[in-house]
C-alpha cells in the first residue's frame, strides 16, 4: 500500500473550516497566512517544501506539512488527501500570495459563511480568482506589492462548460485579467479564472487535474432554484509567474493599462465590481 502524501490527526483540530495554503515559494507567504487568520481560520495549515522556512512571527498562526517533493502546479493529489482526511469538514485551499475575500468578510468570519453555506444546503462554493499585480513593476520586479495592487476592472468573460459536446448545467468556464492579456505566456488549461476554493468533502468525491470535481453539484455557481453566495480569492500568482518565469519577463515591462484600477482590499469593492455576490446572505 502507498504511503499516503501527509497525515493530519483529527483530534488536533478545533471546530470551524480547515485553511490550506500551498506555499509555492516565501513570496507574500507571511501576509496569507496573517490574512486568513484574521478571516478567523483557527486550523490553518501551509503545506511547503522542507527547506522553505516559515516567515518570522506566523508559527503561532499556522501548522505546517513538510512535503519533499512538492510539487503544486497539480495540487489535486493533495486535495485528494484532504478529502479522504476530513469527509463533512469545511475545507478551504489557495496559494501564498493568494488573499480570500467574502462578502462582509471585515464583519463576519469564515465560519459564519460556512454556517450559512451549510444552511443552504450547499456542499461547494464558486470561487473567482482575481488577478492582482503592481501598477510599478520597477519597483515590484516579483510582481508582489500589496501596497500597490490593482486588477482588471473590465475584460472578464464567462463561456457555457460541455464535456463531450454536453453542456453542464450550471457549470461556467470564465476568463479575464492577466491570463486574458497575456494568454501567449500561459497554457491553455492554466487561464481559466474559476475554482471550487471552498467545499465540504464527502466519500467518492475526487478533484481532477482539470481543476473540477468528479461530482458535478460541486462545478456548480448556484443551486437551481435561486442565486447563492460566491467568494474570490485575489491572487498575485499570475503576475509573479509572468515577472519571474524567464520566457515572459523581459517582455512585459508594465501590467497596468486603461481599466486597471486600485484594489482597496475590502469586500464591497468586489462586489461592486461583480467579482462575488452575498446571494441570500444579508
């Protein structure tokens, strides 16, 4: 039998949704995890590579999972870990630089939003991934600066999922931001903007390499009878690829152009903008 990738004990988690990070590199690492634990993730873990050390002040925030030979351009066997781990346990994943935002997040907690997910009868929540980046990227040559974030405020599109010719109820495909403007960088399976960043793992449920679940309720945007409460996660994670990857670098010198607009880090800027809605949750 396989040595499973990582083993979590339950008897050391408290109650409330359990928080992944996978952290790819140092890169914004200290301020995700401080993020998602003033969002009230009290079972915060970062996965990460032995000799990747946590940053400075985050140990008493977090938990983490040495894995040797990470390798996080697939997180899906991880994912399925987690699932076979914690079947009925909210769970929640994104990468360092990555920032979870939900609506009224300043006022209400990761659980209070699992709680009503639940209420809702919901087992997954549509996840937009937003692209952040600096309007200076001569003084953000990582393409990191959270004092200097913006996103596209236009350009964004969404396009009817088929598998096999046949369309998936309720299933969308959407794209924008840096994946749209700089799609000769990226492959095609890597532009899509859509994640299932938050769901509730149940037996038989596998996450595919796509990106996508093998049930497909957990695709889904919305419950068919009305609206239901979508999150985002703003994520630098493009921007740094683009600005670190030596294919794309020197030909990018700025990611600013006319419908770029400051990111104010709060949660009613994204909804102004359609990135998330709160559905019935008021």
């Amino acid at each position: 039998m396989a040595k499973p990738l990582f083993d979590i004990p339950a008897e050391t988690l408290t109650k409330g949704p359990i928080g992944f990070i996978f952290a790819e590199d140092i890169t914004g690492l200290s301020s995700s995890i401080r993020h998602h634990a003033r969002l009230g993730f009290d079972n915060l873990y970062v996965l990460k590579r032995p000799d990747l050390e946590l940053p400075d002040g985050c140990d008493e925030l977090c938990e983490t999972i040495n894995i040797g030979d990470a390798f996080f351009s697939d997180v899906s066997p991880y994912i399925n870990r987690l699932i076979e781990l914690f079947p009925d346990r909210w769970v929640y994943y994104c990468f360092n630089a990555e920032y979870l935002h939900f609506p009224f997040c300043e006022k209400r907690s990761i659980s209070d939003l699992t709680d009503f997910i639940t209420e809702e009868k919901r087992d997954s929540v549509f996840t937009y991934t937003i692209d952040l980046y600096p309007g200076d990227l001569g003084k953000s040559k990582d393409g990191f600066s959270l004092e200097d974030a913006h996103f596209d405020g236009a350009g964004y599109y969404a396009l009817q999922r088929y598998i096999d010719g046949e369309m998936q109820d309720r299933q969308l495909d959407v794209y924008g931001g840096l994946k749209w403007r700089f799609e000769e960088h990226l492959p095609y399976e890597k532009r899509r903007l859509n994640r299932i960043g938050l769901f509730k793992p149940q037996p038989g449920l596998v996450l595919e390499p796509t990106g996508y679940f093998n049930m497909p309720e957990y695709n889904t945007y919305s419950c068919p009878w009305h609206n239901n409460t979508t999150i985002t996660i703003c994520s630098f994670r493009t921007a740094k690829s683009l600005k670190t990857n030596p294919g794309s670098t020197y030909e990018i010198d700025s990611f600013i152009w006319s419908k770029s607009i400051k990111f104010r880090w709060n949660s009613q800027q994204l909804m102004d903008h359609g990135f998330m809605e709160p559905g019935q949750w008021f």
